[in-house]
C-alpha cells in the first residue's frame, strides 16, 4: 500500500524571506499605535471639556455673586432666600453644559453656590438682626411717646410694661447691655417729652425709675421738668395779668370817652346830674369821680375850689403824656379840681397824637442817652449836656406851638449837634488835662489852662515821657480846644 506523504509547515528559518511582518507583527504595532492616539485624544477631549466645564462654573459663580449682591440690598428681608434659590436655579441651568463634563462643573458650581450661599445668608442674618432692632427701637418710641401723653398713671404703668415685654422679646438680636440701653433711651425719650407736657407726673416718674436711669441724666430731666413748671405757671400768670389789663384798659376807656363827654358838657353850659347819674350807671365812672362830677354838675366851677392853673401839675402831666402814659384819669381828675382849664384838659388828653413835638423830643432822649456813649459818658458829661437840650426844646415849644414838624425836628437835630460838639469838647479837655499833667480828672477850661497844658506836655516830650507823634497829636487837639473856649468866650459863653 503505497504511504501518504505529509508536508509540514515549512522552517522558517531556512525559508528565504522570513520575518515577523510576514506574520502580521506590523499590522498589531499600528493598531497598537492607533489605540494610544485614540487614547491621548480622548484626554484632550476631556480637558476641553473640563476646561469649558470650569469656564462655564466661573462665570456662573461670577454672575450668581453679583445677583447675590444685589438681592442682599434687597429690602425685604424675608424674601431674600427665595429669591436667591430662584435665580440660582436659573443660572445653574443657564451655564450648565448641554454635553460632557457635567460632573465638573456640578461640583464647582457647587462649592461656589455654598459659599456664596453661606455669604448671603450671613450678610442676611445681619440685616434682619438690625432690623429687628430697629423695628423694636421704633415700637418702644413710639409707646414712650404715648406715655408722655398718657392721660392717667395707669395708662404709663401699661405702656412701660409693653416696652420691657418688647425688649425681653428681642433677646435673639439684642444683648443685655443693649436692651438696658435701648429701655433707658426709651425711657428717657418718654420723660424728657412728659417734662414738656405734664412736667409734674415727669417728676413723679424720675423719682420711680430713678434706679434704671444714670443720675445724671435723671438731673437733667429734673431740671427741664422744674423749669417748665416755673415756665407754665409763670406764663398762667402773665395771662392772668394780660387779662386783668385789658379790662383795666377797658375801664380806662370808657372813663376816658365819660370824661370828655362831660368836659364837653361842661364848657358848653350844658352839665347836669341826670348826665352824670347816666354815667355812673353804665359803670363808666368810678364812684369818686362820680361824686366829683355830680358836684361839678350842681355846684359849678366855684363849688370844685379851683383858683386858676396849677403849672408844676400841668408840666408833669405833659412829661407823662409825652411818655405815651395814660392820664386821662389824672387829667379830668384836675380838671374837677379846677387846677387847669378847658384848654389846657384838652391839650395833655390830645398829647400823644402829637407827633409835631413829640417825635424830635424822643430823638433828642435817644440819641443823648449817655448809655450811648459807654465809659465816656461821664467825661463828656452826657447826662447834664441831655438834659439842658431838651429843657432848650421846651422852651423853644413853649415859644413855638404852631411849629411845623420840620422847624421842630431842624431844631432838635441843632441842639443834638450842640451837645455832641460839646462833649467831645469836654472828653478832650479831660484827656488832654490829665495828659498835660492839671491833676486827676481835672478838665481844660480856659486858656490859662490851655497854655499850662501844652507848657507840660513840651516838658514831657523834652524828658522822654511821650514821643514826638504822640506830643503832635495831642498839641493839635490842644489847639483845637483853644479855638472852641475862644469861639465860647466870643459868644458870651455856652448856655
């Protein structure tokens, strides 16, 4: 039976182009290679989208800070979370990647949110505690303010009561010293307006919460709450005055217009003691010169015992009048007397609306008032230089009465300038007579003394007592004064 011949693979070795190519060694390195390149793209994927996953976290983070900023000045409070949680939720899903590398941003965007979260609600947590406060230092005012104005003690005790409850209730945002602070500013707002109001229950209270309150704020109060009691019946006081003249002014009024009714009546023939009697009824006259005028009425002139013009009384009624005083009474009361006349009842009840004389007499008391004049009042002697100009302008109206009111005010503005001049003259006399060494308080009168002066004032500038300005100075004033006694003596010597 003839053998199979069986062939074998052959030995590579002894084949001549064996190599591993031939077996498929480079096709295996390539996929090898391609798998490594695959590998390294697949990471560089990933980073992309890690990095955009991380971009995307920033600006959320960046955006959801700057909404968390502005919903903090939000101010409602209470709300604040909600929106917060709103808003997050809208950012979140607006930066959140569509595709790959959520995780990333997942947990960035979630550190991000819970410490911008933890922020907000700090920065929240602060505002309610404020105001809290706030709203409980308003709630205590207000009742402290009502307290004030409380119409009964009870009603004090209640209010006070509800500002103790409020600031017990406010212990999660107040601390002890600031609840005893804000009771002690409450309670001091209350008092400090009942010292206004009702300043007596004030002192009530100082004394009752004196041991919550520093001393010496409650003196303080005490102090306010005592003056605005002395104020309060200081003021009921001057109404009660205010009042009490007005009915006298009245009175004075209605005696006035009885008195020139029967005056009237009187100078004309025509009085009687029915008139009189009418008077006395309507409560115009008083009873004594109701009597005065029924004696007038039946006895006449002769029975009031006048014999002519009482000059002193007449000048001191127009010194009066001028005064704007009331002397209307005073006036008819002479005029019963018989001390002055018609004439002269009408001149002094007319006084005060005479502004022809009175108004330049007023200018002359003004302006030569020697407070004017301050310490040189007494060397220029303004007190007597006042009085001699405005005896002059009485004389002067004694002699002038249908003086217009420009010739009267021209003649008190000429005797004004005449006092001033000669004050001044009177200061420089004193000055330059103490200076030219005439002794103390002695003034320059006449030129012997003008002469002496300035023989002692060449003597201290020889000696070195004054300079050479000083000494000019005070020789030209010397000078002057020497002409104002020549011009006195040529004139015969000042009034």
């Amino acid at each position: 039976m003839p053998k199979l011949q069986i062939i074998g693979p052959a030995d590579p070795v002894n084949l001549p182009n064996a190599s591993p190519e031939s077996f498929g060694a480079g096709v295996g390195r390539a996929m090898q290679e391609t798998g490594r390149v695959g590998q390294a793209l697949g990471q560089v994927l990933q980073q992309v989208a890690d990095s955009k996953a991380k971009s995307a976290a920033a600006g959320y983070e960046s955006e959801l800070g700057s909404v968390a900023e502005q919903i903090a000045l939000d101010p409602d409070i209470e709300g604040r979370g909600q929106k917060f949680d709103s808003a997050q939720r809208k950012l979140h899903e607006k930066y959140r990647p569509k595709l790959g590398a959520r995780s990333t941003f997942d947990s960035a965007a979630g550190m991000a949110t819970m410490e911008l979260r933890t922020r907000f609600d700090h920065k929240t947590m602060l505002d309610g505690i404020s105001e809290a406060r706030r709203n409980t230092e308003i709630n205590i005012g207000h009742k402290a303010m009502k307290a004030a104005t409380a119409e009964s003690d009870q009603e004090v005790v209640t209010l006070f009561q509800e500002i103790q409850n409020d600031l017990n209730e406010g212990s999660l945002y107040l601390t002890p010293a600031q609840k005893t602070q804000m009771f002690q500013s409450s309670m001091g707002q209350s008092i400090r307006a009942m010292a206004d109001t009702n300043p007596k229950r004030a002192l009530e209270w100082i004394d009752r919460v004196g041991t919550m309150m520093p001393p010496e704020v409650l003196a303080v109060y005490r102090s306010e709450a005592v003056t605005n009691i002395k104020q309060s019946a200081a003021a009921l006081v001057a109404e009660q005055e205010a009042n009490q003249k007005a009915l006298e002014l009245a009175e004075k009024e209605r005696s006035k217009a009885a008195g020139l009714k029967l005056v009237e009546a009187d100078a004309a023939g025509a009085l009687t003691p029915g008139m009189v009697q009418s008077e006395i009824k309507s409560g115009n006259l008083t009873e004594a010169q109701g009597r005065l005028w029924l004696d007038r009425a039946r006895n006449g002139p002769e029975g009031s015992g006048g014999g002519g013009i009482d000059r002193d009384l007449y000048v001191r009624l127009s010194e009066a009048a001028d005064r704007g005083e009331s002397v209307s009474e005073d006036v008819n009361d002479a005029y019963l007397a018989g001390r002055i006349g018609k004439t002269e009842h009408d001149a002094l009840i007319n006084r005060r609306g005479d502004v022809v004389f009175k108004e330049p007499r007023k200018a002359i008391l003004g302006t030569l008032d020697p407070k004017n004049f301050g310490v040189n009042a007494a060397k220029m002697n303004m007190p007597e230089l006042r009085s001699d100009a405005l005896l002059a302008f009485d004389r002067w109206q004694r002699n002038n009465p249908d003086a217009s009111i420009e010739s009267a005010e021209d003649k008190a503005q000429s005797l004004i300038k005449t006092a001033l001049g000669t004050g001044k003259r009177n200061r420089s006399a004193k000055n330059l007579g103490s200076a030219g060494g005439l002794g103390f308080g002695k003034r320059i009168e006449t030129i012997d003394d003008v002469r002496q002066a300035a023989s002692n004032l060449k003597s201290k500038l020889d000696k070195g007592d004054i300079k050479q300005d000083r000494y000019e100075t005070m020789m030209l004033e010397l000078r002057e004064l020497k002409q104002a006694i020549e011009a006195d003596a040529a004139l015969g010597g000042s009034e």
